[in-house]
C-alpha cells in the first residue's frame, strides 16, 4: 500500500466520492437502486460482524441481542445499512459519514423503525482527536474510497479502546476482481454506476494487514464474501480474490 505523502485541502476524504454518494442518499434504503449490491451483501457482512464479536466477547452467537453494552462505531455508514442491524441486536451504535445527505437519510429511516441511533456529519478525523471511543470500530466498503487507506486505517485504530476489535470490509486488488467489480458489476450487469470503484484503490489483504499491524493491530483474521450467481447470494467463504472482510484486535497496554 502506498502512504500518500501529499496533502488534500479536505483531508484522507475524496471530494468528489462524497458528493457521488451524497447524490444518490434518497436511494439508500431501496433494495433495488444503486446501493442494491450493499443490501445483497449485508447479510453476509453482518454474519461475519454478529460471528467475529461474539467470539472476540465471548458472546451466545445465537442470542438475538447479542451486541448489549457494546459501544460501536460505523465510520463511513452512508444510509445506515449496518447500523441498523448493529442496534437491532443490542449494540449503542454510532454512524458517521461526510456526506450530511447520507447521514439525513439514515437518521429519517432509523426514526421511521423505532431505532435510537448516534448519526453524525462528520470525519473518523474528528472522534480520533476527541476523547471518546468505542468497543468496535467498523469501515466497510470504504478504505478503497480514500486517498490514503493506511492513515485511515490508523485513525480508525486510535477510536478504538484497548480491547476493542476492528472489522473491515473491501475489495481485493486482482485481475479477477477487476473482471466482477468492475467490468461486470458496472459495465455488464449495471449492478453499480459506471466509476464507482477504481481499481488501482482497491487494497490487497497483505497491504490491509501491513497497515492494521502498522496501527498496533495484531489477530488479524480474513474472510471472504462470494457471489453464487444460481442462488443470487453472498455468503462468507476462504476466497479473498474479490471481497474480503477482517477483523483485527487492539491490544491492552503492558
């Protein structure tokens, strides 16, 4: 992974990935807009999540409020697609985005379903300076938006309380991933706008765990999510060659 050495007048955010998301937050919570790849894919995302704290926590796996007492942080949350689900099973969520649309559209769903949810306009920049943090920190789908994934990365980290675990989520960098997502999920299938990855921001799981290490992140752990085309599902699987997820424990002091 490159560690980008140059400035950016709006910090580790890319200003025209904002506003491409910020464009389309009206459609957030339609399984059948532009984020429908997300919603196929939460079920698979939220099983590794709900599996990786219940062990890290040693929680009942199988407890429908599993999550009660954790303080969680989703940075990047757009419409609150995880978020949601995260509440649901006991968790004191916290949802932050740049992009104020987002961060509106998420606020009017999550009070339409009843959900107390802590959403901000606001960059993982600003919790890191602050005092507070969290028992999980969560980035899904979005390192591979950012000008510089490593400092994003040890941000994340620094949100995090000694003890806490870090689950992450993107899109491996391999000539097979650029022939799924994104020759056919945007050209062929139309599953996504044409642009909405590039792929030379798409990070390996080498370079992922080099700057989780680089954070003082240690356990890390590897998942993959696949698409099965006959069933129209994803699931978790050892294949990393396209989507992957991670988890990544920060250590006690000693």
């Amino acid at each position: 992974m490159t560690v980008s050495t140059q400035g950016h007048s709006d910090g580790n955010v890319d200003p025209r990935e904002v506003q491409r998301f910020a464009e389309i937050a009206e459609t957030w919570w339609d399984p059948n807009g532009p984020f429908r790849p997300l919603h196929k894919i939460g079920p698979a995302r939220l099983s590794f999540i709900r599996n990786a704290l219940a062990r890290h926590y040693q929680r009942d796996s199988g407890g429908v409020r599993i999550l009660d007492g954790l303080k969680i942080l989703d940075v990047g949350c757009g419409g609150g697609l995880i978020c949601e689900p995260l509440a649901r099973l006991g968790a004191q969520v916290t949802g932050i985005d740049p992009a104020e649309e987002s961060i509106s559209a998420a606020e009017v769903h999550a009070n339409i379903n009843g959900l107390d949810i802590d959403y901000r306009a606001a960059r993982i920049e600003q919790i890191a300076s602050s005092e507070e943090r969290f028992d999980a920190v969560m980035c899904l789908e979005v390192v591979e938006h950012v000008p510089d994934p490593a400092a994003f990365i040890s941000l994340c980290a620094t949100a995090l309380k000694p003890g806490g675990l870090m689950i992450a989520s993107t899109l491996n960098r391999t000539l097979k991933s650029f022939a799924l997502a994104i020759v056919a999920a945007e050209y062929v299938l139309g599953w996504v706008d044409r642009g909405t990855h590039r792929w030379d921001r798409f990070v390996t799981p080498d370079e992922l765990q080099s700057a989780l290490e680089n954070a003082d992140l240690t356990d890390v752990r590897f998942e993959g999510v696949v698409y099965n085309p006959l069933e129209d599902r994803w699931s978790t699987a050892a294949d990393t060659d396209v989507n992957y997820m991670a988890a990544a424990l920060k250590p006690h002091a000693t």
